[in-house]
C-alpha cells in the first residue's frame, strides 16, 4: 500500500466519523465533604514501595500485594545473574589459557584453538558478561519503578462511573448501523 492510497483511506474514514454528546442525567447531587472522606488516599504509599524494592528486590511487590509478580521479579534478576556467573567463568577461562599460552604452554582444555580464536572468546565472553551486569541493574530498577507505579495506581478510582462502550445507533439518512465510541464520567 503506498502513502497515496493511505491518506485517502484515512481521510475517508476521518471525513466520515461523527461526534455525539449524551444528554445530562439527572443524578443526586453529592457533597463533596462525603467524597473526600471515601477516598482514602496515602502521598506516600508508592515511595515506601519503591523503598522496599530497592532494599529486597520482590518486597515492594508485596507491600502492594502483587504477589504473583515476585517470581517475575527473582527470575529476571537471576537469570541475568546466572549468566553474569556463566561469562565471566568462561572469560577467565579463556584469558588464563590465553596468558598460558603467551608462556609457551600448550596443555591447556583450549589446546585446539590458536591465540586469536582465544582473544575472541575473551572479547565475546566479556561482551555477554557486561551485558548480563546492565541486564541485572535493568531488572533491578525495573523492579523498584514497577513498585512505585503500581502503588500510586491502586490508589486511582476505578468503579462505574467511569466508562467506556461501545454504542451503536441507526443512520436516519442510510438506515445502516453505525458505530461509536461513548465514554461516561459521572460526578
């Protein structure tokens, strides 16, 4: 599909769209002393979960009692970790036989390889072994913003008054079913 082809259908669609209001519903009023007192609402609920988070990794997630995200949580950080352990293991690996080598010794478990196939395993090990370090600081502070989001959205209000739905009405000119889009706030 090219660009000419794209604009006129999204022009089409947009040209052919209408906007609808609701009328008003007659609804008892409310004070707004009664509304103040219904939402409890704490400022620091998400800063003591992030602060959980930070100090063990998974606590913040349980502070908000989210508690299937822990698994999620100790399974990035220690997969990343056990990869970090894994590279940095076969780095050392290959840089001992490599300085081995450069000594004239030739008995190592890399015996088959030559020294530029042993510094290109130390390079790409040392690669994934500092990409598995960023990994295990990404997840981490992952983990701490995760907890801090998630506390300050527990505390939105979410109950019918607040909707969205799908509307569908007849086309006096067409008699053809259109579509659209209602979305309700109700003080």
């Amino acid at each position: 599909m090219n660009k000419i082809t794209f604009i006129a259908i999204l022009l089409f669609i947009l040209g052919n769209t209408s906007v609808f209001s609701q009328g008003k519903i007659d609804a008892p009023l409310i004070a707004k002393d009664t509304i103040k007192k219904s939402i409890d609402i704490d400022p620091l609920t998400p800063a003591k979960a992030a602060f959980y988070s930070a100090i063990l990794p998974g606590l913040g997630q349980a502070y908000n009692k989210k508690y299937w995200k822990i698994p999620f949580v100790y399974g990035a950080i220690g997969t990343s970790l056990y990869f970090y352990m894994d590279s940095n293991k076969k780095y050392n690996q290959y840089r001992d036989a490599y300085k081995r080598r450069l000594e004239g010794y030739t008995d190592d478990q890399f015996s088959y390889l030559d020294k530029s196939r042993l510094i290109a395993g130390q390079k790409f090990y040392q690669r994934n072994r500092d990409l598995s370090a960023l990994f295990i600081f990404a997840f981490y502070a992952l983990n701490i913003v995760d907890a801090n989001v998630d506390a300050a959205l527990i505390q939105f209000n979410v109950n019918d008054g607040l909707s969205v739905q799908p509307n569908f009405y007849p086309n006096d000119v067409t008699f053809k079913t259109n579509v659209g889009l209602t979305v309700n706030y109700r003080f």
